[in-house]
C-alpha cells in the first residue's frame, strides 16, 4: 500500500495538446477560451494565445509608417528610462542595446499617433514588460502594447480620473466599513491604486505573477475585472488597514499600494475567482453606464457624473430582469420604493416595498420603525424565496428632483449606518414607466393613468406652486403596512411634504436638539478679555438672524467650481446640499481656506459653474448646531458682540453626509483663526 503522505495530485494536461493544435491552425479568440477554460496556459504556449486574445494574431507591422524621427519632447528621460528597464532581464549587452531601442521606438511612435505625453508614471514600461519577457519582437510588441493600452486601461487622462470615483463606488457597494474609514481618512482611491491600474498590476507584482494574473485577465477579456481584482486587495488588506488607524495617512497609502507586492503565483487563481465572485455580485449595469471608460459608445453614458453620485447606479431594466428572470448567479434586488404614498399608490412594481422618505424628516420615530420593518421583510422574502427576495437593497425615488433630495437623504442614512450592497435605480419611476411603457397594467400594480404624474404631468406641482402651499395645514401619518405594502396616509400634495420639512428645520429649540462637536461642551472660546466671541451651543434657535439665502442669485458673483476647488488656498472642500428657506435643496460645495468658508451653490443649467452664496469670516461664526434627529443637517450662525452680548446676525444651513469630519475640521479651524487674534 502506497504511503498517504506521497501522494501526488496529477494535473490533467490533457488539452495541452488539443491547445497546440489549435494555435497551429490559427484558432479565433472563441476556440481557445473553449480549450482553456479558464486554466492556466502553458508557458511555451502563452505568447501566442495571448496575440490571440488581443486580436494582433494576423496584424501587419503597424511600426513601418514611423517616420523613425525620435523628436519628443520628453525624447531624452524617454531613453534614459529605456536603458535602465532592460537591465532588468538576463540579455547579453548587445541584445539589450537593441532591446531598449525597439522599446523607445514602440513608446515614441505611440506617442505620436496618439498625441499623448511620456510620462516614467504613467506604467507604459511596465505594460511592455510581460510581453518583452516572452521575446516577442518589435512588431509584436507594439500590436500588443496598443491592444492593451486600448481595451484594459483607461482612455484617455478624463476617464482614468473617472476609474477612481468608480472603484470607490464599487468599494462602498461591497464595504462600506472600509469605505468609510477611508473617506474618513480622506484616502482617496487614486493615492493607492493609481499604479495598480496604470500597469494592470505589472507594476507590482512579479513576472510570473503577472503572466499568471494576464492568463485569466486576457482570456476573460473584460476591461472591468481590474476593478474587482483591485476589491479582493482591499477586502484582504481589511484588517490590516483597521490596526493603522493610528498611523499617518501616508503609511496607511504606502500599505495599501504595496498590497499587491505580496501575491505569489500559486495564489493568483484563488485571486481571479474571488475577482469574478464579486462581479457576479455587483449590478451589471455600471458595465453598459461606464463603458467608454474604455473606449465603448453608450447614448447613456454616465461618467461624467461619477464624482456627484452617491452609490452604485442601476438601470431599471435590470430591475425589472432580475424580479422576473432572477437567477442563482444573478444579482436579486429588495425595491425600496421611496416616493411620496400618493405616487406609490398610482403604481408601483408588485415586489417593491414602500418607504416613504418624507417620513425621515417628518416623523423620525416612524421612520425609524419603517426600516425595521424593511430588514424583517427583506429576510422574510429570502427566506420564503419569493420574488420580492433579495438581499441587494435598491431605492427607488420618482425621477423628480423634488422628491428625490429626500431619497438621497435616505440612502446616506444607510451608507453611513454601514449598509451593504446599497444602491439608487436610475431614473427613478419615471425611468421604469416609458420601460414598461406598452405593459403597464401588467408591469405596475394599481397604477392609475388619472392620478400618475408621469402620465398626468399637470398634477405634479411646480416649485413655485409648492410654495404657494406652504401655508397648508398637514396631515400626520395614520399607519404603515408590513411587506412591501408599508402606505402612509398623507395629503396627496407635495406641498405638505415641503410644510412638514420647515417644521422640522424651523421649529424652536428642544431637548432633542445637539451641538455638533460633544467634546467641547460648556468651554468657551475668549478674545482678550471679552465675552465669548465663538461658542459651539447647545440651543438651536434656528430664527436668530436672517439667512444667506435670501439674496438674489441674479446678482452674485458666478464661478468655475472646478478652478476653485482647485485653489490653493482652500484647506478642506465638502459636497453637500444647501437647505433653502422655502425648504427646497440645492448641491453646492462648502470650501474653507485660512481664516473664510465659502458656499459655492451650482447653477442648474450652467453645468461646471456656480454662485457663490456665502463668504463667511470664520471667526464670525458663533454656533455651529445639528438636529439630534438628523445629525447631517448642519446650521452655522454668525454674530458678533454689543455690549458684551452676543447678537446673532445670519445663518446657513446645510446637509452634510459626512458632517461629523466636516464640522471637526471647521471647528479646529476656527480655533486657530481665534487663537492668532
């Protein structure tokens, strides 16, 4: 009997040989990935299945139109980086003076037909790297150089900025945890993934690690996978990353960017399929939004809204898919449907749970019932495996500003409570109603043509018709249902939602009420030897002074947001909404420099620009407030003193989704505007 422990696991290599075959005969990409299924091709075999997978099998020498003049401007740091890459691999002298110069002059003719710039950062050598290892020569590698370059990394400079806001996006989707300590952190994605996705990680890793990782990379052939190859990094390095809480920010990135160094061969297939694992998990959608990123066409294309949005995005069809096609592979969504009762009422889709967002808002303690009740019917639907189940949360909101502000408000609340798989169905109902155009009696329950404003437009109000309400008495919600029915008796005007909200933001100080900053509580801040001339109170007497929103936007100054968040005077810079009297949200940015904070509102329809509403000295500023009920809800106040007392003067008031850091930061500020004085 043979001893157990010698026991040897044999490798079936038996399509070893229906693979040479293949090659020989010049398969297409389909036949290979059909042989290779996925395992690992043989050394001798992968230079070219890889000309394969990149489609440059058959292509002629696209090197004979270079001119062979050598004229970049970065032409001499181009040469010199040449020198010092191919010292790297065991070649004769000879062999690699010829061998920089076939790189220079792959690098230098991409250059020019694609007018970019060298840059030793921007991975190119790295890319080459792989490829020079398997002794390609010069043709090849250009064909393959440019294969990769144009369907594996990013574009152009705009859509390599717009991979970072994605990955965070993918990051918060998956982990939220983390993704939040990192905001918290303020690590931005590009501080330590920069190199991972400029080299598709040939930067980082060795070369059989990366000829490895390139086997299922090019096989797979989807540009997306880096993003879930850059996740399973992360969710790895989790841990680690928590113990360096303490730990400069900087140690924290050079961690993180190094991560990769650490992956050995053996480990790249369990790395790949945890990859693929997550991009089964993730929505399809961004893949059709996001595709020009990598030089795809979509009439729809969303990057450039990737840094403004708060989580994933996913098309309604794909909704509408996964409740009636659902699959054990494919993504299963819980509908959080978040308009206002009377629009749910006037149809909705049969899975989906009602959630009114006014109720946040209006009636906290409701609220906060109601999401309970989500979690029990969400697991109730699992665990009855009906159509509604799922345990990817998606809100859906009408399509309409006006309602919409409170949805995102909604959704921040789940992601900073830490919730995963979160996102927003795009468009909202007005996307899902002209989906479901020609079906809507069998796609909607209850819908009604006489009271859905999608179909009756006129019965959505006007912003200034919502004004004009105000005044409105309102009603309180009478109930809720349990399992997807949860139906707030409200008045069907959306006045009264508007009514309810500037009830909440202007009532008259309560016990409920907070000042942002506990760890300051009683001190109080002295200049010379006068009475307090900043103080974080515990009041929040939201009608002391008048508030900056009252001025005419016609007459303030317009700028380019862009150039200003880029100023170098501006310390901390924060997204956020601004509340206005009437009650009605508009994005804006809060910026601070040394000793001012500025409010920078955007201009609906002069996109990139925006009117700067507030230009606060900060050691005006007197109380910095928050609702105990809505910590996101911030006030400022400004005053100054009379006759040793402190008058109130003006106040801005302003949603924050991560006002803890934000208001931190100001307050340390402001201390060290008052100290200096």
């Amino acid at each position: 009997m043979a001893d157990e422990d010698s026991c040897e696991v044999l490798e079936d290599t038996s399509w070893h040989q229906d693979l040479e075959d293949a090659l020989a005969e010049c398969c297409d990409f389909g036949a290979l990935r059909n042989i290779c299924k996925g395992r690992q091709i043989p050394d001798h075999y992968v230079a070219e299945s890889w000309k394969i997978c990149l489609n440059v099998a058959k292509k002629g020498d696209s090197l004979a139109t270079f001119d062979g003049i050598f004229d970049l401007e970065e032409q001499d740091q181009l040469r010199i980086d040449c020198k010092e890459f191919v010292d790297k691999f065991d070649n004769t002298q000879a062999e690699k003076l010829s061998l920089a110069s076939d790189i220079e002059s792959v690098v230098t003719f991409y250059c020019k037909s694609k007018n970019v710039k060298y840059d030793k950062k921007n991975g190119w050598l790295e890319i080459l790297s792989p490829f020079v290892a398997l002794k390609m020569d010069k043709c090849d590698l250009y064909n393959c150089f440019y294969a990769v370059m144009t369907r594996f990394v990013p574009r152009d400079r705009s859509s390599y900025k717009k991979c970072f806001h994605l990955f965070r996006l993918l990051l918060m989707y998956h982990e939220p945890e983390l993704c939040n300590f990192l905001d918290t952190k303020r690590i931005s994605p590009e501080s330590y993934t920069k190199k991972w996705f400029a080299s598709v990680f040939a930067g980082n890793c060795d070369s059989d690690v990366v000829q490895s990782m390139w086997n299922v990379y090019f096989l797979q052939a989807d540009p997306f996978l880096i993003f879930f190859l850059g996740l399973v990094i992360l969710v790895n390095a989790k841990e680690h990353i928590f113990t360096l809480s303490g730990e400069d920010n900087q140690v924290i990135i050079d961690s993180l960017a190094n991560f990769p160094d650490q992956l050995e061969a053996e480990d790249v297939d369990d790395f790949c399929s945890l990859a693929q694992y997550y991009a089964s998990k993730t929505p399809q959608s961004f893949r059709r939004d996001y595709q020009s990123m990598f030089g795809g066409t979509n009439s729809k294309d969303r990057t450039n809204n990737l840094s403004h949005e708060l989580c994933l995005q996913v098309n309604v069809s794909e909704l509408v898919q996964s409740t009636s096609q659902a699959s054990a592979d494919s993504v299963t969504y819980f509908v959080v449907d978040c308009r206002p009762a009377e629009q749910y009422n006037s149809g909705h889709l049969p899975t989906a749970f009602h959630l009114d967002a006014n109720l946040m808002l209006q009636q906290p303690s409701e609220f906060a019932s109601a999401v309970k009740a989500l979690s029990a019917a969400q697991q109730q639907a699992v665990d009855a495996g009906s159509d509604a189940a799922g345990e990817h949360l998606c809100f859906m909101g009408s399509g309409r500003e006006e309602e919409d502000q409170y949805v995102h408000m909604v959704v921040a609340n789940f992601l900073q409570k830490k919730s995963q798989y979160v996102s927003i169905a795009s468009g909202g109902f007005d996307a899902l109603h002209k989906l479901l155009e020609k079906e809507l009696a069998t796609g909607l329950t209850g819908h009604s043509i006489t009271t859905c404003i999608v179909c009756r437009p006129e019965m959505a109000q006007s912003e200034e018709e919502l004004c004009e309400d105000m005044s409105q008495p309102t009603l309180a919600v009478k109930g809720a249902a349990f399992m997807g029915k949860l139906t707030s008796t409200l008045k069907s005007k959306s006045a009264t939602v508007k009514d309810k909200m500037i009830d909440f933001i202007k009532n008259e100080v309560s016990q409920e009420d907070r000042h942002v900053s506990s760890e300051v509580v009683g001190k109080r801040y002295k200049a010379s030897k006068m009475q307090p001339v900043f103080t974080i109170a515990d009041d929040d007497d939201d009608n002391d002074g008048s508030s900056s929103n009252l001025s005419d936007d016609d007459r303030r100054e317009v700028v380019n947001i862009e150039t200003w968040l880029k100023k170098p005077e501006v310390k901390y810079k924060f997204k956020c909404q601004e509340v206005r009297d009437n009650g009605f949200m508009s994005p804006c940015n809060l910026l601070t420099t040394d000793t001012h904070m500025y409010i920078l509102r955007d201009i609906p329809d002069r996109k990139g620009f925006a009117h700067i509403t507030a230009r606060r000295a900060l050691a005006s500023i007197a109380k910095i407030t928050s609702k105990k009920r809505c910590p996101e809800l911030i006030t400022f106040k400004y005053g100054f003193l009379e006759n040793d007392v402190l008058k109130l003067v003006s106040y801005d008031r302003l949603f924050i989704t991560n006002a803890g850091e934000a208001t931190k930061l100001i307050k340390q500020q402001i201390m060290t505007v008052i100290d200096t004085q």
